[in-house]
C-alpha cells in the first residue's frame, strides 16, 4: 500500500514509519520538523534496509500539501502532526487551533483532491475529560478540559462528520493512552524539547542525570500508593495498531474509533520503581502538590480494539523501561542538533536512500562480503 504519514519523523510516527517499511509498504513522509529530527529517518531507514520519501512541508501551507498528496497519490494517509503540550495549549489556544484543527482541515481537503479517502487520525485519551468511571470504553460521552484536548475532540467529531456526509471516507480514531518506550534497538525514541511535560521521559532523564529529581505531582490520590495512575503502552505496540486499523479500513467505509491502551494501570512510583531497576540506579522523587488538571487515574477498555482489529498490546511495563532506557543511555541528548531546514529534500532524501542502502547491503548474504 502507498502510505502518507505526516508528522511521520516524531515519536510515534518513525515508530509507525518502520513497521510500515518492514511491512513491505511504500511510505511518504510529511514533516516540518518543528518537533522532531530527520535522523530519525535515517535510522529507520537504517533499521529496515528501506527508505520512505520525505516532503519538509508544514499543514498550513495547502499549496504544498496538494502538491504532495497529487504527487505521491497515497491509498491512505496516518495523520500524526500536531502540537501536544497541554500547558502550551493554554498559554496559547489559537496557535493550537490553527496547528490541530486547520492542520487537519487542509490535510482533509488535498486528500479529496487526491481522491485518497482512507485516514487513520491521533487521537487521544484525553476526549475522554474527567471522566472516573473505570476502565474507558469508547462509547463515554467526550468533553475536553483544555485547549489541546478540544483540538483532538473537534477533530474527532469533523471525521464522523464528513464519514457520516460522504460515504465514500474510511476514518479511524485512534485513542492513545499514554505512550512510553522505545524500539528495542535504541537507536529511536522520544526526544522531548526543553522539560518533558510527560512523566516517562522526566524519569529517563534523571536515571541519566540530566536531572536532579522527579516531581511527582500528588501523594494523596484515592490509587494504590496515593500516585496517580495511567495506562502507559508501548510505542511499538501502539505502533502495530495503526497497520491493524489501516488493515481494517481497507475492507470498509465509515468512521470507528478505538482506545489503544492495555487495560492495566501503573502509579507514578511503580514507573519509577520499575524504571530504577531497568537502570540499575536511584531514581530520586519527592512527592509534591497535585497538578491542576490531572485525574487520580485511567485506564483503557482495549476489547474493543481487540474483538475487531485483532490487536492487542504485548509488552508490559518492564519491557517499557527497559527500551526507554536503553534509548536514553545511548542517546542522553536525544537525537543530534541539526537545521534540517537548511538542506534541500532531495539531499535529506538523499542521506536516508543511503541509510537504507547500507543496511540492506550489509544483511544481503548475496552481496555481503563480511
Ligand atoms: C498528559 C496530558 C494528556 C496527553 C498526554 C500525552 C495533562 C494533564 N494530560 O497525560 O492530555 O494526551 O499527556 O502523552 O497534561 N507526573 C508526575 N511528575 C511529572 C510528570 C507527570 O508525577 O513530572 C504524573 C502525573 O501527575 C500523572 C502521571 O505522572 O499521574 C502521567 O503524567 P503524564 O505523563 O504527563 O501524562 P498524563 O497527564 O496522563
């Protein structure tokens, strides 16, 4: 299949990018870079022995965006790029809007040009607001509690829309719960810009001593320990969720939606205790007040996504930190500082073909000469 995925050199989306790649499919990648580094490319293409093409461009700019999109004529598109701190949304909720909500919108736009109507979409935990009835099935009534989270929500409900205006669109919604971890190579993971917001990747930082200590932000929950817990999910199985939803896509036109979670909750101090043992270090906390804004805990309903998908989630939370580790110990700064934008695409796609390359010259036993 021809796949488009932009935000494709982030987090989640090189994770995504290199199952898709190891799955045989041809891949394009949209990215401004604003989050993220084209070495993760490279080490995908590295990782797999095969190259996805990449087009710098940025949502807002629709010219650009048809372009692509005329030019690579994809079956379907996964859609990653958007802003997600949610402190930031609050300080500024129209830079969101604009970014989440017109991002989309114009991305909507270039694939019915393109006459591509097959999307799976980001979503996220958080439509599910504050709500405490335990575990989330997909059906619980949505509400947001901050500008990032109307930006997913809004979206969600502009899909089922246009699904349910046009039957020719096939649109999943995919929940995500929390996403920590790393592929098992080291080699890609999560590269936060400035304080992590997010538990995880705080707590790999002070396991490799780029910080002194972890806040962990309330002692007084109604949860097992007083900590609040969640639903973290490894980033590869989260991954395979996208291949299974675009799978199921292909077999039919509508919109769905499924929590990708694992259906367990970890507290703050299990992850870092689990993460002080993958490390073999001291992990140093101090409790300290609630942060405004956080539930005592959720989890996911994943029997959904199991019963028609056929995907669950594999990997428990030791596994988790041990690929965020390995992740962290052998890149503590994250990927190396560049300016992609400063390089013309053909020589940033120019890099990754040679990665790929080189990776299926030195696994081909024909050509081999090790
Ligand atoms: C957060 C967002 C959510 C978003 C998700 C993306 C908030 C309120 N929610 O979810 O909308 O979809 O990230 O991954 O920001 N914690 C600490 N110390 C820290 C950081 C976190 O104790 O330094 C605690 C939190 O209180 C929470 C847990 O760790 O109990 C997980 O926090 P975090 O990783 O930020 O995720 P969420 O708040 O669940």
């Amino acid at each position: 299949m021809r796949v488009l995925v932009t935000g494709g050199a982030g987090y989640i989306g090189s994770h995504t990018v290199l199952l898709l790649l190891e799955e045989g499919h041809e891949v394009f990648v949209v990215d401004n870079f604003s989050n993220s580094s084209p070495e993760s490319l490279r080490r995908v293409a590295a990782l797999s022995g095969r190259a996805a093409t990449l087009y710098q461009a940025d949502l807002l700019d629709a010219e650009s965006l048809n372009r692509v999109l005329g030019e690579t004529k994809p079956d379907a598109v996964i859609h990653f790029a958007g802003l997600k701190a949610v402190g930031e949304s609050v300080a500024k909720p129209l830079m969101y809007y604009r970014n989440n909500v017109t991002g989309t919108l114009n991305l909507l736009d270039a694939m019915e040009l393109a006459g591509c109507r097959n999307l799976v979409f980001s979503s996220s935990a958080t439509v599910y607001g504050e709500c405490t009835e335990l575990p989330l099935v997909e059906t619980t009534q949505r509400s947001a509690t901050n500008p990032y989270g109307r930006t997913k929500l809004h979206i969600e409900e502009m899909l089922e829309e246009l699904a349910a205006a046009d039957e020719r669109w096939s649109i999943a919604a995919l929940r995500y719960f929390n996403p920590v971890g790393a592929h098992e190579s080291g080699r890609i993971g999560e590269d936060p810009q400035g304080i992590p917001n997010n538990l995880m990747p705080f707590v790999a930082q002070v396991a490799v001593g780029r910080r002194d200590k972890v806040n962990v932000f309330g002692g007084d929950y109604p949860t097992v320990d007083g900590t609040g817990v969640r639903d973290y999910i490894h980033v590869v199985d989260l991954a395979a969720g996208h291949l299974a939803a675009l799978d199921y896509l292909a077999q039919r036109t509508g919109s769905f939606v499924w929590n990708l979670g694992t259906g367990e909750g970890s507290s703050v101090l299990e992850v870092i205790q689990a993460f002080a043992r993958a490390a073999d270090k001291d992990v140093p906390y101090q409790i300290v007040d609630r942060r405004p804004g956080d539930v005592a805990e959720n989890y996911a309903d994943p029997v959904k996504a199991r019963l028609e998908l056929g995907w669950k989630a594999e990997r428990g939370l030791e596994q988790m930190v041990q690929d965020m580790w390995r992740w962290q110990e052998q890149n503590p700064y994250g990927f190396p500082d560049e300016q992609p934008e400063s390089l013309p695409d053909e020589e940033l796609n120019e890099q990754i073909r040679l990665a790929a390359s080189k990776a299926a010259t030195a696994t081909d036993p024909t050509t081999n000469k090790n």
